[in-house]
C-alpha cells in the first residue's frame, strides 16, 4: 500500500550517453537513474517484459515517487478513477445514457470534417482477436475504445468496419463457420467499461463488417465472450457480464438460436453482481458448452472484484441444463483460502479454455477477489475433476484484467495464460516462462486457421495492440502491428508557435510526441515515446517549446529540456501531498512559464520548472475534505487516490489569482498566491467532481467551470460561468447533452468555449446556451481534452479510443 508521503527527491542533471537524466536521491533509491528517452516509436513500443515471478507493479510505492519507465504492466488505467470522474460517484443507468446521446444527436453541427492526426503507429487495447477461416490474412480485432478492426495483411495494418455513430466500446467478437461476424458492445474489464462506457448489446454481421445490424440484448453492460457452434453458425452464446454498479439487467449466459431468432437466457446469475465473463466450446461434441460467472462490484471507492456468485459451470446439453465444476483434488500453491473453485468470496474471474486437439483437457485459471493469484487447474476427463498445476499467473495482482488461457490447436501441452506478461507452457501448466517481445497487458490470441501453409502463425491482442509470430509464440518472435489507430487519450498539448508540435499521454503507451530530439514534425501520424507507463498529463512550454513535461500515473512527472538533440530530464522535486489522484493535475503559469503547479489533497508552487516545490495551500484535507469512509480503497493499487485537487487555473492577468477543483466537489479561489482561500459555496453550482476550469487570459474575474456525471433536471446541468470572480455563477450548459464534460477550452479572441465531452466535442459563441457540435466524421467515443493551435485556426481532439482528431476552428 502506499505510503502516507512523499520521498525527499533531488533533481540533479546529467548527460548520459548523448541524453540527459536526472539521478533521483532518496533512501529507498540511491542510485536510481530514469531510463532513457531515447526509447521511441518506430513501429510501436516494446517494453521490456518482467523476469519470470517478478511483481510487475510497484504496489508500494508512495504518492508521486519514482517509478521505473519500463514498468508499463497492469491495469492502471482505464483506471478506476474513470469510474468515479465520469459518474461522480452515483449509479448511472443505460437511460440516462441514451437520453445523452438523442440529446448530443439533435444538436446542430457547424460545417466541416474531421480529420484523423494519429498516432497510428502506437497501438492500444485490443479485447479480441479472431481470424478468418475463408480468407487468407484476415483477421478482424476488437478495440476497447475504438470498434471493429479489419486487417487483409495478416495484421500489419488494419481498416475501421465499425460505424463511427456507434459506440466504438468492443468487448467481444467472432466469427461463425459462415463467416458472420458477432461483436458484443460493452468492455468486461474493469474498470475499462466502467459505468459509462457501457455497451447497448450485441451486433451481427452477414458481410465483412460492411454492414451491422443489432441483435439485442441491449441491457447486457459489457460481453466477455462470445462463442458459436462449429457446426451450426445461428447457435451463438454470448457471456453478459452486467456492470460494476448492478444496474444492467441482462447479466448470465445467453443462446441464440436460428430457429427463434432470440436469445434464451440458460444460465442465470444468483444475483445481480454476477455476470457472465468467460466461454469455451468442446469442439468435438456442440453440445458441450463451458462457462464461467464472475462476481464483481465496486461502490464509490472500494473494489470487490469476486465473491460467491463467481463459478465454472458446465452444460452438456447446449444450455439446458448446467452442473457446476469445483471437483478440485488438492490446493494449489497461491490459494489462500483453501477454496478452490467452490463459492466463496474469495472466488474471483475465472478463465476457462479446451484443447482443440483433445477436448478432455480442460484449463482453468483464477483469480481472488482483490486480482491476486488463486489457482490454475488442469483436467483431463473433460472437467470431471481437476489438479492444480504449477504457477500460471505472473503475481501482477491484477488477475481481474485479465482471465483468458488459450491453447494451441495442435498441442494439448502448449498453453498461454493472460498477464502483465505473456505467459506461456509447453508442458501441460507444470512450469511457466514469459514469452516475451510483445507489450504489456495480454487480452486476445488466436492460431491462424490455415493450418497448411500457416501452422505456426499465431496472433496475441494486448494493450499495446496486435502482434504476430510465425514461430507459434516463441518467445521473441513477436511482430508488431504497424497501423493502429486507435489510442486511448488522456490529454494533448499543442505548441503555441508549431501547430504540427503535439503530444499526448496513452492509456498504457506512456506520453507520445510527434517530433524527436534531432528532428521537427513530419508525419504527424509517427509518434514516438518520451515517457513511460500510462501517460496522463502533457505540457508543452507556451515560451520554448524545446521544454516539454510529462507525467504517468499518481503524479510521476519529468520536465524534458531538448537541446542540440539531448535531453535533460528533471523529475519533479519532493511535493507535499498524501493523496494525488491517478490523473494528477499539472498547470504552468500563464504569465510566468517557470512556474509550475501541482495538485494533490494540498496545492504546490515551483518556480523553478519543477525542481522544488513549495505548498500553498493548508495542510490536510482543507480543501478536499476528508475522504469518505466508504469511498476509501483499501486495496493495495488505487488508496490514496481520491479527495484531491483535479484542476488548477491560474489567472493571466492577476498572478497571484488561482482557482482549484476537486474530486469532491469543491471549487476555491485565492487571491494572494494561497494565503488565504475561498470557497465557493452557491447553492445551484453542483457537488461533483470538477474536471475543467477555464480563466479568461483578460480578466481574471471571468471563469468556466466543467463538472462531471449525469444527472436529472436542474443537477445536469455540467458548464457554469462567473464574470464576477465567483460572487455569482450562471449555467450556460443550455442543451448541451447531460454527460460528463471532461475538459474545457476557451478562445478569447473569437468568444468561443469549447467543451470536450463523452458524447463528442461541442462550442458555443458569445456565451450563447445553443451549443453546437464541431463539424462532422467524429467516432462516436469520449473526447477526454480539447486544444487549439497557437493561432487559433485548428481544433484537436483528443478521443479515448479513437487516437487524435484535427479540424479546422468553426466560423
């Protein structure tokens, strides 16, 4: 668990090797030197896999320390954070969502068309992968955030066959013998559906991809999996997983049949914190069906991802009837609680796969209730009974991201397990080793069907999105995909005198650039790595844009200072906070770009690019609050992370004018550099997280405010105003959509506020409540920041699955 404080760290420069890094000096780390930056995107990045029973998180390490660059493994992000940024901490039904979305559709648009930046060089999370039986070199990939995938180069490059209105969130897909396409809407990886990228059910198509028409069950929250018959492409099951907060309805297992044309619910769920995750085909007998349901549920902070609703279940007659497998001789080594595959709360997700090449060995990997190891199990009748076998899981903590086993049709023995690391057996689960060479966080694999002229390709599906091996998944054999389009942005910076000058921070793909040390933009679709883990937030210096920062996840930020085709990089100095939130805010000022601002639960100063810091703020929970007893994590990955400042805005005109937010709610103000504090306290401005807040660069008394969630009637409202430095503030949200608005953007000289939302990208002129969307051809996923080039001619987006957009400013 995190510590309750920050290490002493002192930034001291030096030049390696043609590059500069900085030596971080505390008693935990004496000699620790941050990893070069040299590390860049050619085709895509290549993080260093961990050794063999490594941790692959650093679960201890305190708010804002240092971490390792390579250490990109897990599940940080869609962190959970998102859970709660995105609702506020409030249930969110699938109404309110759709009633979002009509509302963000029947807004006008200015005229205009998106235009794709990139990176498409990258990747990103892909959920499945699955190969066409009937066209050589094709296959087809789900992506998390960004739809349906089609590639006819066996995986080298990839066109979208999703319909950009849709919601882009894919958690399954397959293809029947007949070549019909199945995609399951809605992610089953927590939190990376979370409660608002919710899928609205289960799609077909009879065409390529060309054509999609939906099938139903639109309650269902997320799909874990789908499977069909080999022999019978209309008999379909699907795994509906639910959501974190119990409100979707259609939760367990289904069947589609042919002959009905409907689905049938065959297995239920015992409550609703259960739902269907996993699914497996005996290939030999259709009717022999596997399954596995998987409690899960978290409240406003504390996650529970098991309990006794979690199982494996077998039917042998399609669906009639199931029995549940726990028949488990002996106790593997990581199972704590003794259990096995019984209910118990201990019982977590639950993988399950069927040798092709013989269907009575079954594999079975679980998980408890906090992502720990449990168990991975073997048999060899069929699931009759099984046997622990050795080690599968690779001790990342995070079993509940992942959950999948795949093996390989031509050998029984061979298996791989999904983890931080691709993990691999080729004794039937006696002994694990790491596959390496390909990134972290393992979701999708799939043999390639040509068995003749392709028998030892395979494909594997990860977070950093596609790769193949032609050597059956030996370990270095790993190709990457080269045309993937579909990052996850968390922000976006664009030079105030380059417009072509851009980076952004990538789920899992750390923060990207588009220019390098030698050389300036090119093609703005080739983006390459300056910084590790997940990337957050991004600056760009307004007065030299050869000084950059980038920060990963709980505020491990580094200043960047390029010269004559070096870098010196500075890790920020000691803050003073106990709690920083995973998407810690980090602001310069706008008259001054020395100074540096930080948020955690108290407001730090540096004047010197973020060397030193000096608090500004009181101690504690002054300007959060406490954090509430139900909402305090326990676990050993997300504590600390909630009740802490979400934005900073300093005031141009007045340097010594900031306003802060918070996740809590709370909106403050100070005149004189934190020597005193105000809190806004109207009674009509919402208690919800703050995710935006916006000065006028000419006058410090008017202000935008963005605030989060869905919410009914006078509460939906999510933009409010002040042109009297907060004495009173008006809504001016009009008919945008009631979603969440992530970030706002203000062009001073042509009146225009921007508002990046989960609906899209939205403006409004001369403080007028009609809001319009800005142009055409934007994919339907959310907009998680908004910037405009310094001469204010071009709008960028940044989308959560879609990559960066470009258009040019409305008139």
């Amino acid at each position: 668990m995190y510590r309750p404080s920050i290490p002493v760290v002192l930034g001291v420069a030096i030049v390696i090797g043609g590059f500069a890094a900085v030596v971080a000096l505390d008693s935990s780390s004496p000699h620790h030197v941050a990893q070069s930056a040299k590390a860049q995107h050619s085709a895509a990045p290549k993080p260093a896999a961990a050794k063999d029973g490594d941790a692959d998180r650093d679960a201890d390490k305190e708010p804002g320390a240092e971490e390792d660059e390579d250490d990109d493994g897990g599940p940080e992000v869609p962190a959970a954070y998102l859970t709660e940024k995105f609702t506020s901490r409030q249930t969110v039904t699938r109404a309110e969502i759709e009633r979002g979305i009509r509302q963000a559709a029947a807004l006008k648009s200015a005229s205009g068309r998106w235009q794709l930046v990139g990176p498409s060089n990258v990747g990103a999370r892909v959920t499945e992968i699955v190969a066409d039986p009937s066209r050589p070199n094709t296959i087809y990939v789900a992506a998390s955030g960004g739809g349906v995938w089609k590639s006819r180069d066996a995986g080298v490059t990839f066109t979208p066959i999703w319909p950009t209105s849709y919601t882009q969130t894919i958690g399954a897909l397959a293809i029947a013998p007949d070549g019909t396409l199945w995609a399951g809407t809605g992610e089953a990886n927590p939190s990376g559906g979370g409660l608002t990228f919710f899928g609205n059910g289960v799609y077909s198509s009879a065409d390529g991809g060309a054509h999609w028409r939906s099938e139903g069950l639109p309650d269902s929250g997320a799909v874990g999996k789908i499977v069909i018959e080999p022999t019978n492409p209309r008999n379909v099951y699907v795994a509906a997983a639910g959501n974190l907060a119990g409100s979707a309805t259609q939760r367990g297992i289904y069947r589609w049949t042919g002959k009905t044309g409907s689905w049938k619910h065959v297995l239920a769920t015992p409550n609703n914190t259960t739902g269907g995750v996993d699914l497996a085909l005996d290939p030999t007998n259709p009717k022999r069906v596997f399954a596995t349901l998987w409690d899960h549920q978290r409240d406003n902070g504390a996650r529970v991802y098991g309990g006794v609703g979690s199982g494996l279940f077998r039917s042998d007659d399609s669906g009639g009837t199931w029995k549940r497998l726990e028949n488990v001789t002996g106790t593997a080594s990581t199972d704590k609680a003794g259990t096995g595959l019984k209910s118990d709360p201990s019982l977590g997700r639950i993988g399950v796969a069927v040798a092709p090449n013989d269907p009575n060995r079954v594999y079975v990997i679980s998980g408890t209730q906090y992502g720990l190891d449990k168990g991975f199990y073997v048999s060899n009748d069929g699931g009759d009974s099984f046997a622990p076998g050795g080690h599968a899981g690779g001790d990342s903590g995070y079993e509940w991201w992942f959950g999948r086993l795949w093996v390989d049709p031509k050998d029984q023995n061979h298996v791989f397990e999904a983890d931080v690391n691709l993990r691999e057996s080729t004794d039937g689960g006696a002994t694990w080793h790491v596959s390496a060479g390909v990134h972290a966080d393992q979701h999708a694999m799939v043999w390639d069907p040509d068995q003749t002229n392709h028998k030892f390709r395979v494909y594997v599906g990860n977070d950093g999105g596609v790769y193949r091996s032609e050597s059956n998944g030996q370990t270095d054999t790993w190709v990457h995909a080269q045309y993937e389009p579909w990052n996850q942005s968390y922000h976006l910076a664009v030079a105030t005198d380059d417009p072509n000058r851009l980076a952004t921070g990538l789920q899992d793909n750390g923060s990207v650039r588009t220019w390098t040390d030698t050389a300036p933009p090119q093609d703005l679709s080739q983006w390459n790595a300056y910084g590790g883990g997940d990337g957050h937030e991004v600056l760009i210096d307004y007065a030299d844009h050869n000084i950059y920062y980038e920060c990963s996840q709980v505020g491990v930020c580094t200043r960047h200072n390029q010269a004559d085709g070096k870098q010196t990089l500075t890790r920020f100095g000691k803050r003073h906070s106990t709690r920083i939130t995973t998407d810690a805010p980090i602001v310069l000022d706008p008259s001054n770009h020395d100074v540096v601002y930080f948020g955690g639960n108290v407001l730090d100063r540096s004047t010197d690019g973020g060397k030193t810091f000096t608090q500004i703020s009181p101690d504690g929970d002054y300007l959060t609050g406490p954090v509430p007893p139900d909402e305090n994590d326990l676990g050993p990955f997300y504590a600390n992370e909630y009740a802490t400042i979400t934005w900073i805005a300093p005031a141009k005109t007045d340097p010594n004018t900031i306003y802060v937010g918070t996740d809590t709610g709370r909106l403050w103000k100070t005149t004189d550099l934190g020597a005193h504090w105000t809190e806004f306290s109207h009674r009509q401005l919402p208690t919800r997280w703050v995710n935006a807040i916006v000065v006028d660069p000419t006058d410090a008394n008017h202000v935008f405010v963005a605030y989060s969630g869905y919410r009914e009637g006078d509460n939906s409202a999510n933009v409010w105003e002040t042109r009297n430095g907060g004495v009173s503030w008006q809504n001016i949200s009009g008919l945008l959509p009631n979603a969440p608005v992530e970030m706002l953007t203000y062009d001073q000289s042509r009146q225009l506020l921007y508002a990046a939302t989960d609906l899209g990208l939205f403006y409004t002129k001369n403080g007028n409540r009609a809001w319009k969307a800005v142009g055409h051809g934007l994919p339907n996923t959310p907009v998680l920041d908004v910037k405009l080039s310094g001469d204010g001619k071009t709008v960028y987006a940044a989308t959560f699955g879609r990559s960066v957009w470009k258009i040019p400013t409305p008139r």
